[in-house]
C-alpha cells in the first residue's frame, strides 16, 4: 500500500467509494467523474502505479483483470450491446492516479475514435 494513493486509501476503508465488487485481490468501484452511464474503475488490491511497471510474473493478474471487467460489464448489464476497456498509462497516457486501474465503460454508444 502507498499512503499518498487515494485509491490505495480506498482499498484501506480510510475514503468512501461506491464499491460494486471486491475479492482478496481485487475491488471495483464506481467514477465519482463518469465517462458514461455505467463507468466502473476496477483495480488490484496490491499497488501497482501502472500498466508499464507490470512484470512478466504479474501476467495472471492481468488476465484476471480483464475477465473480472467481463464479469462486471455482465453484471451491470451492458455486456449484450457492448462496452469499453481502458489502461491509461502515465500522465501523457492520461493516467491521473498513479495505481494501476481499468475503466470499464458502457451504457451508450461510444465514440469509434481514440485520442
């Protein structure tokens, strides 16, 4: 755990958050600045500042990432007509917290481009 990261600080219970699902490993939460209607952060429990310091030993960890979002976007009922995963990394890569998270997205037609 970090104590500057507010996500690690969310994973602690020390901030409130809209929690729609947790494990051991991982929780996942609603935006408190939505992109769309149904916008689920889902991060790992351990800190991990992003994508890009990911080891070949994390590999399962990332897998079961994206099939937790699957799950979810199951779950929050957007699964049928489609949804949207994304990994910012770094600041230029649009990363405004430094923990590793996925966004998942749904809940309207979103747009075809990217950047």
């Amino acid at each position: 755990m970090s104590e500057e990261c507010i996500f690690c600080r969310i994973v602690a219970g020390e901030l409130p958050a809209d929690i729609v699902y947790k494990d051991e490993d991982f929780l996942a939460f609603r935006d408190i600045m939505p992109k769309a209607p149904t916008h689920v952060l889902i991060i790992p429990k351990a800190h991990t500042a992003s994508v890009g310091e990911l080891t070949d030993g994390q590999q399962e960890l990332a897998g079961r990432l994206i099939i937790l979002a699957k799950n979810l976007a199951k779950k929050e009922g957007i699964a049928g007509k489609g949804y949207r995963l994304v990994i910012n990394c770094g600041p230029e890569g649009g990363q405004v917290v430094p923990h590793l998270h996925l966004h998942l997205l749904g809940g309207r037609q979103m747009d075809a481009r990217l950047g």
